[in-house]
C-alpha cells in the first residue's frame, strides 16, 4: 500500500512540475502544496519535492517528516547544505532561505501547531512513528 501511495505522490508532483503549477497547488487531499527545489549536497543538481505546507506570517513551513520513516527525507539535508533554495506556489516562484528547527526552538511548537493541523493531524502521527525529531523547515523569501 506504501508503495501505491507513494507512486501516487509521483503522480501528483510530475503534474504540479509540467502544468506551470497550475494545477497540483491544492490537488492532493485538498492540501496545500508547494515545490521546494533544492540543489544535491552529493551531486550538485536540482531536485524538486511537493510539500504540505503551512503559513507563518510571510513564512512558509513545511516538516521534514519522511512519513515517519526513521531516517529524514533527503531533501532535509540539502537545505542544511545549502539553505539558499527556491519554492514554487501555484504558478509563482520565489528565492528562499530555508532555516531547520527543531522542539528546542521557541517557535517550533506553535509553527507545529500550524501544519499538523493543515495535515489533518497526520504530522503527529508520524512523530508517534520515529524516535527522531521531525524537523520543521522555515522557508523566509530571499532578501
């Protein structure tokens, strides 16, 4: 079942990617959706993710959350890399900076707060699935 879900993400994310974005911003579950477009830390190339995201402010947040898994998503550690990324929303782009907090940050739970809830509480979920903190990514746009 993993695997058909996972294929259906692809699905989602090839759409948003080849329709300009204009369509795949609230297709999935009704969730808003962006892409984050990181560079490799390994190879140097683009690499895109739909993410459920949240809003804080002019921030935008989404969580490092892999599903649970006990390892992050691969993208987690681009951003450390190089926090310097792009973000795309519907059909616009911007420049952002992206920023990983963790529970110690005196933010994290109320920005938490935000996108367990825009995830119908499946973000809570996970974190009950991994002993790792899930890490929660602000994305500030690019001065």
């Amino acid at each position: 079942m993993a695997s058909v879900f996972a294929n259906v993400l692809r699905v989602h994310q090839w759409v948003y990617e080849n329709s300009g974005g204009l369509v795949g911003h609230k297709l999935l579950f009704g969730n808003p959706t962006l892409l984050l477009r990181t560079v490799g830390r390994k190879t140097g190339q683009e690499r895109t993710s739909a993410l459920t995201y949240g809003r804080d402010g002019e921030a935008y947040l989404v969580t490092a959350s892999n599903g649970g898994s006990p390892r992050p998503p691969g993208w987690l550690a681009n951003v450390k890399a190089t926090p310097e990324c792009e973000i795309q929303v519907g059909r616009r782009r911007m420049k952002v900076v992206a920023r990983a907090t963790y529970p110690d940050d005196p933010d994290y739970a109320r920005r938490w707060a935000i996108v367990d809830k825009v995830n119908k509480g499946r973000y809570s979920a996970y974190q009950q699935m991994t002993k790792r903190p899930i890490a929660l990514v602000v994305l500030t746009r690019a001065r």
